[in-house]
C-alpha cells in the first residue's frame, strides 16, 4: 500500500501548521506576561488595597 505524495505533503502541512500555531500562540502569551516591577508597582496603586486594608481593620475591631 502506497500513500500518494499530495496526501504525503498535506499530512506534512498540517503537522508544520500545528506546531508553528502552538509556537505562536506561546509566543503571544509570553509577550503579554506581566513582570515582577510592574506587578509591584500596580500593587501600590491598587484600589483593592484600600478595601482589603478596611477589611483588616474590621476584623481586628472583632478580635478585640
């Protein structure tokens, strides 16, 4: 049994167009990551701060 060569070459494409779409959605995900400055500096800016301080500060008005 042979597999005649169009066939050959579309298994061959979609085996190539797999593997460079994973790369390039990796790709993509790496270049929107966030870094570690600019994470610690969104989290001193962070409206959340305030309500999670106010939270603590609730909690600890409970405790006493």
């Amino acid at each position: 049994m042979t597999i005649p060569l169009p066939i050959v070459w579309e298994i061959v494409l979609v085996v190539v167009g797999f593997i460079l779409g994973t790369l390039w959605g990796h790709h993509n995900a790496i270049g929107k990551r966030i870094t570690y400055s600019e994470c610690s500096e969104k989290r001193k800016s962070c409206p959340c701060i305030g309500d999670i301080e106010g939270i603590k500060k609730q909690l600890e008005r409970i405790d006493l």
